[in-house]
C-alpha cells in the first residue's frame, strides 16, 4: 500500500510541475519584454535607460510604485509594447497614480 501511494505522489508531482513549469523560472528581464517593431536591443536598452531604469533588468527595489509607473508610461510613450501584456497602471494600487 505504502509503495502504491508513493508511485501516485511521484506522477502526481511530476504532472503537476510539468504544468506549472513556468511557475519556477525568474521572470525575464525588462530588456525582453519591451517590444517595438525595427528596434533592435541596444534601442531598447537606451530607451530603458533615457525613461530613467537603472539597468536594463528593470529592477529597481528603492523605486516607488509612482517612480516606476512614470518610467513605464514613458516607454510606452517611446513606443513601445510589453510581450507579457503587463501594465503597470492596471495594477490596484497604480490606478490612481499621477503617471497612470
């Protein structure tokens, strides 16, 4: 019996990582979401750095929340788009922000 429930916990974590295996990667960094047609990285990474990002990773732990919505509607204003669809100012707490 113990050898039948041990079988089944090991299939059942295998499927189950199998499909959530996203949920186990670092999400990519900001250099790879932002998208605009003919821009190469390099154009991406100025544009990162000319809205005010420290790095091209996007991370930025002392930003506020107002800080970083200023600096991704900037990018957009740039021209660009997100691969993931993520929006800032779509979050709770941004919506009432004065960049959003």
């Amino acid at each position: 019996m113990r050898y039948r429930l041990l079988v089944l916990a090991v299939l059942l974590s295998s499927l189950v990582t199998a499909c959530t295996e996203d949920a186990f990667k670092p999400p990519k960094p900001d250099i790879e979401q932002w998208h605009k047609p003919g821009a190469s990285k390099a154009d991406v990474r100025n544009a990162m750095f000319a809205c005010g990002e420290p790095n091209a990773a996007g991370f930025d732990q002392k930003a506020t929340l107002q800080e970083r919505a200023e600096r991704f509607t900037c990018m957009k204003r740039a021209g660009f788009t997100r691969r993931d669809g993520f929006d800032v100012c779509a979050l709770p707490d941004a919506q009432s922000l004065p960049a959003c």
